[in-house]
C-alpha cells in the first residue's frame, strides 16, 4: 500500500563512522523495501525544519547542530506497518535503553547520537518524505 511507508535517517555518527552499509543489510534482511535513498548534508535551517516540532525542547539546538554536522543517508522505507515495524528494528531512543539486536542498541553511542531517525506516525512519515524526496526520486 502506498501508504505503508516510513522516513529513515542513517544519522551522521554513524555515517562517520562507516555503518551505511551494516544499517541498510539489517533494513534488507528486515525485509523493508528501500523506494528512495541519498546522501545529503543538511543546512542548519534544513535541520531546524525537519525537527521544528522539538523547537521548544532544551535539546533543539545541539539536536540541530549534530544533525548538520556531517552527511546522512535519507530513505523511505516500504514495509506492512511501516512506521511500527520500523521503530520496533530501530529501537528505544536511548541506546542504553534499547533492546538486544535493535540498530539503536549495536550502533547508538547516546540518546543524541543514537544512529538512526524513524518517522513516528503515517502521517508524519509522509511529511517527511516529501521534505527530502521529489516525486521524481521515488520509486514505489
Ligand atoms: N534527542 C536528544 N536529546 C533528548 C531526546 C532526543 O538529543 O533528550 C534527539 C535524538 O537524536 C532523537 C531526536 O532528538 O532521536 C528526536 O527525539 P524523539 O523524542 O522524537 O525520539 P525518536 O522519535 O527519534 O526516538
Ligand atoms: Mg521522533
């Protein structure tokens, strides 16, 4: 269904630090099907919009200051229940917290830098897709 879709970010740490390709093999053998994938570096205004909902948070800032200080690697993902499915293979959003086997658990270093972002409802997930992909960059 066209609807079944979530948004991915392989975050900059672990862009960093070479788990592209490890993050995408567990995103495969999970069996989600990638229908739009690149690599961009995010401007500080960009950052800031795609988090504009955690504006009002202590965090914001350095959220956005992490989160352009490298490249990361944007997707969206195919899969029955994808929002859901997503967040259970990605995990908590505090690594220490996460569960055995999760993306967060093996690849997060702290609640900031836990790896990977996953869209947390339908429509959000089809907001965000729509801020990092035309309509000519998606493949469903
Ligand atoms: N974050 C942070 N400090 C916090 C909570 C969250 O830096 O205390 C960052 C973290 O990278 C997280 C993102 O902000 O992934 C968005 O937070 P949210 O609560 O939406 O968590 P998520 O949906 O990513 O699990
Ligand atoms: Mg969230």
């Amino acid at each position: 269904m066209r609807s079944d879709i979530t948004l991915a970010i392989i975050k900059p740490n672990a862009v960093r630090t070479g788990k592209i390709g490890p993050i995408l093999a567990m995103i495969n053998e999970a069996g989600f099907e990638i229908i739009a994938l690149k690599m961009v570096k995010l401007t500080k205004q960009q950052a800031e919009s795609f988090y504009e909902v955690h504006r009002e948070k202590v965090f914001f800032e350095s959220l956005v200051e992490f989160m352009s200080s490298g490249p990361v690697v944007a997707m969206i993902l195919r899969h029955r229940n994808a929002v859901d499915e997503f967040r259970k293979l990605i995990g908590n959003t505090d690594p220490a917290k996460a569960e055995p086997g999760t993306i967060r658990k093996l690849y997060g270093i702290s609640v900031q830098m836990n790896a990977i972002h996953g869209s947390d409802s339908i429509e959000n997930a089809i907001k965000e897709a729509s801020f990092f992909f035309s309509e000519i960059e998606r493949f469903y």
